[in-house]
C-alpha cells in the first residue's frame, strides 16, 4: 500500500509539473526537450519506487550518432584522394603524342635503293658503262643500306633521322645529275625516268623530315615510359 500511494502521489506531481508554465520554471529544473533525454524509466529502490529521467541513454546515443558521422566523413575523405591518387597516375602514364609522319622512310626507300642498284647493276652488264656504277649501283646500295638501318633502328624505338637526311641527300643529288643527262641527250629513257623517280623520292624525304620522322612503333608507344614508384 506505501509503494502504490507513493506511486499515486508521483504522479500527480508530475502532472501539477505540466499543468506549470514553464515561464514559472527555472532553466535548471524545466523538462528536457530530448526525446531520449526526456523518456521517463521506472526505478525500484528499498525507499520505495520512482520515474527518473532517462538522462545516460541520450547521453550514449548523442555520443554513437556523433562518432558515425565523424567515420562517414572519414570514409569519404579517403575515397576522394584514392580517386585524386588514380587521376593522377593516369595523368602520368599519359603518353605525350609527337609528331610524325603518316609513311616511314623506308616503305619507299629501300625499294627505291633496290631498283637503282638492280637496273645500273644491269647496265653495268650490257653496256660496261661506268656511269652505271656512278648513277645507278652505288648510290642505289647506299639508299637500300641507309634504309636498312633505317628500319633497324626504327624498330628498337631509337631515332634514323640521320638515316632519313641521307637519303634525302642522296634523292636530291641523282634528281639533280639524271636531270642534266636528260637535258643533254632528251631520253626519256632512262634518264628521263630516273630524273622523275629521284625528284619524287627528294619530295617524300623531305615530308618525313618536316613532319617529325617515322612514327614510333605501336608496341613501344603503347608501353608507358617507367615512373618511380
């Protein structure tokens, strides 16, 4: 009978606490507004039985939502400089593309040094005329050995520039005597030819030097330069 009445009379203090404005009530002892801190639980004691509020488990909750908050934030900073770190490693492996041009040298030149050194070879034969030699078999060995080398460094990824104003050189001096000869005996054949063949060959020389060289090898362009790690 002791523990309902006190119970009885708890609560109708509680409800004379509501019927208060809270104006009237000091800061101190006015209600919290907390919907954790402001549920009400039951106590037991040897002096008798009342509702306390429950003060400690909106302390706990604040306290976990809070720390929730600061790991979700954590996580997304984390995964904005993995995405930072692999932006710019794909800025890094990012080839820089040089210019080029569209036909390497000796696509043309070795079978341009073939034909020179067959046919002065030929005409060397048949007629035992030494400007065969001169014209035609040396410097059509050199352009086919020139090209050679050409393609041979062309592959390993190194630079034939050189290899490239040779044979230009060597274009631009048989343009130069194959047009004389055929100024002086008006032959088409073979001096006429030649003159053409040599000024076309000078022309396409002279594209690769100004467009940059042979491009570089698919295979060494597709393989990124190496970076320390």
């Amino acid at each position: 009978m002791a523990a309902a009445a006190q119970l009885h009379g708890s609560s109708a203090a509680k409800a004379a606490y509501r019927r208060t404005p809270a104006f009237m009530i000091a800061s101190s002892c006015r209600w919290p507004q907390n919907s954790l801190a402001g549920s009400t639980k039951l106590s037991i004691s040897n002096s008798g039985m009342g509702m306390k509020p429950f003060g400690f488990g909106a302390t706990i909750s604040t306290k976990c939502a809070n720390e929730a908050r600061v790991e979700e934030l954590n996580l997304r900073s984390d995964q904005v400089k993995d995405q930072v770190k692999e932006l710019v490693k794909e800025d890094e492996h990012v080839i820089p593309q040089k210019r080029s041009a569209k036909i390497h040298d000796f696509c043309f030149g070795i079978p341009f040094g073939g034909l020179l050194f067959s046919m002065g070879l030929l005409g060397y034969i048949f007629s035992r005329s030494t400007i065969s030699l001169v014209l035609g078999v040396a410097p059509g060995l050199t352009t086919l050995l020139l090209g050679t080398l050409s393609l041979k460094f062309w592959r390993s990824g190194k630079s034939s520039f050189l290899f490239i104003l040779a044979q230009a050189a060597i274009s631009v001096f048989l343009a130069w005597k194959y047009s004389h000869a055929y100024f002086l005996t008006n032959r088409l054949l073979p001096w006429g030819f030649y003159a053409s063949l040599s000024t076309a060959m000078t022309c396409f020389y002279t594209y690769v030097l100004l467009a940059g060289g042979n491009p570089p090898p698919k295979k060494l362009a597709a393989i990124p330069p190496p970076y320390p790690a």
